[in-house]
C-alpha cells in the first residue's frame, strides 16, 4: 500500500467501509454527515499513504482516524442545539396536510420496523414503542446492555436509510415524531 | 468514576434519547482534554467491536468508490480537494441553493476613521466549516412547571398546553391560541434567547413580540382583568394589538423592565433595548402613543422619539427620563430586518452587538481603538467574512481559543 497501489487501497476500502459508515452515521445520526465523514477517513488514509509502511496496525491506524474525525462531529454538534426533551403527540389539533404527512411518516417507520430482524424488531419496539428503559429491556429479553445498544443503534441506523427511500416528505426530517426516535 | 458517567452519556446520546440535561452534561465534559481522551477510547471500542457495523448498501459503496477513484487519478502524492459527491434527495438542493444566494449578497462597509472617510466592498466568500457561524432562528421557552424547550430545531405544531392556552409552533414563531378556559392562577412562561439567536412569539392577545439575542420576555398564557403585563431584559420589538374590555374601556399593555422602569402602551410598535452592559435603557417609539414610567415620573413618547433611563443595572445614577426627538429608527430597528446598523457607532457599542450575535468573547488587548462606523450591513454572515471587512478598514484583532476575539491596538 505504501508503493502506492490502487488495487490495494480499493480492497481496504472494501474491507472496512461499512464498519466507519455504520459508525459515523451512528453517532453523527445523518446520512449526508456520515457519508462525508467516510469520505473524509479513506481520503485521510490515502493522501498520508506514504506514513503507512511506518504502521504497524492498519485497523488500529484505521480507528484513530475515524474515532477523531467522529468525536470532532460529536462536539460540532453539541455545541449547534440542544434537543427538545419531550413533545406531545396529538393529531388532532394539527392541520389537515400535515396531518397527512404525520401519518404517512409514521406508516414508513413502521414498514421499517418490520423489516428488521426479528430480536432486533423487538427489542426497538419495545423502547421505542411500549417506552421501555434500557435496563427493563436488558431483563426481559436476557440480553446484556451492550446487545441492546446494538440493536437500538442499528436499528436507527436502517430506518434513517430506509424512510427517505420510502417516503418523499423533505419536512418530515424536522417531525416531532422523528426526533423523538432520532434526537 | 466520570469514565462510567461518560459511557453512559455516550451510549444515551448515540441511543438517541439523550435528555437536554444530559446533553449539556455531556457537552460540557467533552471540554475537559481527560475527558476526551478517554471518549476516544470508548469509539475505538465500538469500532473494535464492530457492534455498530453497517449492513451492504450498494449506493453508499459506490458513491464511495467514485469519490475515491477521482482522488486517486488527480494525486501524485499531493492533496488535491476533490468534489464531494452528496447523496441529498432531490429537494435538499433547492433548500441549499437558497441558503447560497443569500449569503452570496455584498456586503457595504464604510467607514470614518478619523478624517479620512474609506467605503469598501466586502465581497462574502463560502465559508470554511469551522468558520464562526452568525446568529440564528432559536429561543428557549419556559412553561410554568420549569419545563424547557428548545424551538431551534423543531417542526411545526403543538408545542404543549399551559393553562387557557395551546401553544404552536408555526413558520418560526410561537403563538399562544386561547382556547377560552383559564383556570385558577393565572400561570406564566418565559422565552429566553441565548447568544446568536432571535425569535418571534405572539402573545394570547395577539400581540407580537420579536426577541433579539440575549433577550427574554415572561408573560401570562392568558390575559385576564384590566390590565395586560409582560417583563423583559434584553431587547425587544413590540406590535400591541388594541384590547378593549366588555364594557369598552381600552385595556393598557404594560411592559416591565428590569425593575427599573415601564412602558404602558395601547396599541402601538414600539422598541425596548435594555441589555445589562448598556449604560441607557431606550425605548423608541415607531407608531402610537406609550408612555414611559420611572418611578414617580412619567413621559409620553409620539412616534419618531426615544426615552432613554439611566441603566441601573450597569451602575448607571438615577436620574431623569431623557427624551430624543428624531432618533434614527432604522438604527434602532436593524436588528430586526437582518442588519447592523453602525452609523455613528464607536467600536466598543459595534464589539458589543457582535459578541451577542455571534455568541463571542471580546477583549481589548491595550484599550479601545479610537473608530467609528459609518453604514450597515447584512447580520447574516460568517464572523470570518465580517472580520475581514474591519482588517480592511484598518482594525486589527487575534482569535484564540475558537470564541474570543482580542482587539489590538
């Protein structure tokens, strides 16, 4: 790699870009942010290429850059708003068209929801829809709080992908509802 | 030990249900080096783990390989910036055309340092993402158990019912829709600004507020009996709605300041800046009549007037009420139509607008430069782009530590 080999860069980027996109997109909690933040990681990799002959890891070297480049998101958004605490749901009052939206967003989310594997459904279903802690979760399914941050992060994960490609609602974004799932 | 509470502030805010407090909580952490040191090692963690590993997605691979395929052909060694390639849906590029055209605008500079008089074109250039961004859109409201939320980033709708009253958000302001029934004690709310945001409210009676940063006005959910009360700091624009009572009479709307003084109005548009480290409190009248009280001593203001009170608060005297006539009311109201008015204005006053605007600490390294501004410009743009008007016309500064601005000599 450190001779420059193209061939050899593409095969990395094969081999670990869905571990930095999974991860950027985990916490940065936006599509366009994590796509350019692995952009960022493998573009950062390949300019320095000539420091790789020097390393010993490439993963450990890998996860730096990505840990960096993420914590850096991390704190950029900190610092922009902080997120609303809590936000009542009620249609009723709502006007006519988003009320529209709101149900049509939220049939996306559930579409999404069972599309995800089955211990993974429901263990999401059961924070985000029957309002579980993480700790009751942990109980019921005898799962360790490590299992359950993986399925609630993954699961965010495939939703944030999949509503967009089912629903055409740009406003939705900004939805109470989503936020409430996505803050 | 702070690496558990840091873990589980991590593992909140990237579940997604990371409350306000826990956020700030963990903001603040992450200002501390340790801290961040050992929040590098909790994500080397997840990655090591692999617990948050992506699942195939043919776009994203292939967005990814275009991007890198291009860096590969155009580098020779050397680091050439690249085009990103975005994934954004269709709509997104309008939203980010839109924000390109308004903050390509010019901006006009002109100054009088001195003698000589110097007018300039600042041309604004895209900014860099760690470039200080300007104020914005935002506001904090206060309901009456101690609730707090944050109108930043929220959609439209209902934000929540306080007693007598639904509250909605909608296009970027607040309105409090009565919805008839108030029960018991009347109950009170609060919409604060911090640093770089502004925000508009309608009050229950219709009438509206525009807030400026650093500002707050508390008010009632619902306007009951013979007289309509509101308290600010900071700075605000009022639009009073006329209110007459069953029997006629027209009900007075008083705003409270500080402490320190009022303005009892009828209906009217009127500005109230009272920022704590202003040595004056100025209320300037637009249209309509109020009347501005101090203690024993009141004034009535006629549109175009301005009455100042000796601000307390900066350690100010008392004193009397003093009355401008003709005061430059798109100086006064700038603000509010997205621009610094800085005609006449000393440095120390410009310094001061900017700092609350873009959320800056301002220091003087070897006392205030003797300058003063002529002219307005656009508030909507990056500190970087602002900062290099004033190196043009001749002010020179340093920035340290990202948020503090020193002025030299």
């Amino acid at each position: 790699m450190a001779q420059g080999d193209q061939g050899s860069f593409r095969l990395l980027v094969d081999a670990y870009w869905q571990k930095v996109y999974g991860h950027t997109l985990a916490y940065t909690k936006s599509l366009a942010t994590a796509e350019e933040l692995t952009q960022d990681v493998f573009t950062n990799i390949w300019i320095n290429r000539a420091k790789m002959s020097s390393v010993e890891s490439f993963t450990n070297y890998l996860f730096i850059i990505t840990r960096n480049h993420v914590l850096k998101a991390i704190r950029n958004k900190l610092e922009e708003t902080v997120t609303v605490e809590e936000l009542p749901l009620e249609e009723a009052i709502w006007q006519p068209d988003r009320q529209l939206e709101y149900r049509e967003l939220y049939a996306s989310v559930l579409e999404g929801i069972a599309e995800l594997p089955p211990m993974r459904r429901r263990v999401f279903t059961m924070s985000r829809i029957e309002g579980m802690s993480y700790e009751q979760i942990c109980k019921e399914l005898g799962l360790s709080r490590n299992t359950v941050k993986e399925h609630i992060v993954k699961a965010l994960n495939f939703l944030r992908n999949y509503i967009p490609l089912h629903n055409d609602c740009l406003l939705c974004i900004n939805c109470i509802m989503v936020t409430v799932f996505f803050s | 030990m702070p690496t558990e509470e840091l873990q589980k502030l991590l593992d909140e805010y990237v579940m997604g249900n990371i409350s306000a407090t826990h956020r700030q909580r963990l903001r603040d952490l992450l200002q501390d080096p340790a801290m961040v040191a050992q929040a590098e090692l909790i994500l080397q963690q997840d990655l090591e783990t692999g617990r948050f590993d992506a699942e195939y997605l043919a776009p994203v691979h292939s967005r990814l390989h275009q991007h890198l395929d291009a860096l590969m052909k155009n580098s020779s060694g050397a680091a050439t910036p690249v085009g990103r390639i975005y994934f954004l849906p269709k709509r997104m590029w309008a939203a980010a055309a839109a924000v390109f055209l308004l903050i390509t605008g010019a901006a006009y500079f002109w100054v009088q340092h001195g003698e000589k008089k110097t007018s300039i074109v600042a041309p604004i250039s895209v900014s860099l993402a760690h470039d200080i961004l300007p104020g914005k859109q935002g506001a904090i409201l206060k309901l009456s158990d101690g609730r707090q939320v944050v109108l930043d980033s929220m959609g439209n709708g209902l934000i929540a019912k306080q007693n007598g009253a639904r509250i909605m958000l909608k296009g970027g302001q607040v309105m409090y829709d009565p919805t008839g029934k108030i029960a018991g004690t009347t109950v009170y709310n609060t919409m604060s600004t911090p640093r770089g945001r502004q925000f508009q409210l309608i009050l229950p009676d219709g009438s509206r507020v525009w807030l400026n940063a650093t500002s707050s006005i508390t008010y009632p959910t619902g306007f009951t009996g013979t007289r309509r009360e509101v308290s600010i700091t900071g700075e605000a624009y009022f639009e009073v709605a006329h209110l007459s009572s069953k029997d006629g009479a027209r009900v007075p709307f008083i705003v409270n300041i500080n402490n320190q003084t009022s303005v009892e109005v009828l209906g009217t548009h009127f500005d109230v800046s009272s920022y704590k480290d202003e040595g004056t409190i100025n209320t300037t009248l637009l249209e309509g009549l109020v009347k501005v009280i101090k203690g024993p001593e009141a004034v009535m203001l006629s549109p175009g007037q301005q009455a100042q009170v000796n601000n307390m608060l900066s350690g100010g005297a008392a004193g009397k009420i003093k009355v401008l006539k003709n005061t430059d009311i798109d100086k006064v109201m700038a603000w509010r139509n997205g621009l610094f008015n800085f005609d006449g204005v000393r440095l120390e006053e410009v310094m001061k607008q900017l700092s609350r605007w873009y959320d800056i600490e301002v220091v003087y390294e070897k006392g205030v430069p003797n300058i003063e501004f002529v002219g307005k410009m656009s508030k909507n743009v990056n500190l970087s782009d602002l900062l290099n008007g004033l190196k043009g016309i001749g002010v020179h500064f340093r920035i340290e530590n990202g948020r503090r601005l020193v002025v030299l000599p």
